[in-house]
C-alpha cells in the first residue's frame, strides 16, 4: 500500500484537478465527498480524455464525470483478495478505506 498522497473535493472542477495532479507530480488523485470520505480516484489519462469531449466544459467538475466511485478495498482485505478483486474490475490502483469510507492509502497491482 501506497501512501494517499493529494486528495481533493469531488466539486472540483476538471481543470484545476488537472492541475493539482501534474504540480503534484502524481499519477492520481483520491476525490473526497462533502463529509471527507473516499468518493472515488481519477488518473491524469482520465482527466484528459473528458476535458478532450465535445461536451466539455470550464466548468465541469469531478463529479460530473464517469470514474471508478468503488467499492474501494477495505482496511480488512486480504492482499491475494485485493489483487484479485482490481484485476477483476482492470483497475491498476485502488483507494483502500476504513470502516467508515476514509482513505486510509491507495493499493497498487505490481507491474
């Protein structure tokens, strides 16, 4: 497990997520609800690819947007479990939460 690194509000909108993801020299970012749990991750490769669409706007905000909202891995997982689960689901990277959904660090497949 990973350590969080940046989180942000899912009311952000795509371009400054786009920017804090690039300044923080980072390949994702976990997004936080209004109560500070865990409401998804958006990679770089995600952010571009919608700000890239006809339907685009300034003003379109993370939550506006399709991504991986969970279920994200439990604290209690088993790893073999963990692993199994993201290659399941194609995804490289997961956010791990606590029993209440508050990011606690984000598991990554090995290469």
């Amino acid at each position: 497990m990973c350590a969080l690194g940046p989180q942000v509000d899912d009311h952000m909108t795509v371009d400054v997520a786009l920017s804090v993801l690039i300044g923080a020299r980072v390949p994702h970012l976990l997004l936080r609800d209004d109560d500070g749990r865990c409401a998804g991750l958006v990679t770089r490769a995600q952010l571009a690819a919608h700000r890239g669409g006809s339907w685009y706007s300034d003003r379109t905000r993370l939550r506006d947007i399709p991504l991986d909202r969970g279920p994200f891995t439990s604290s209690a997982t088993v790893l073999g479990e963990a692993e199994d689960a993201m290659r399941v689901r194609t995804q490289d990277v997961s956010p791990v939460v606590d029993e209440h959904g508050y990011a606690l660090g984000v598991l990554s497949l090995p290469l």
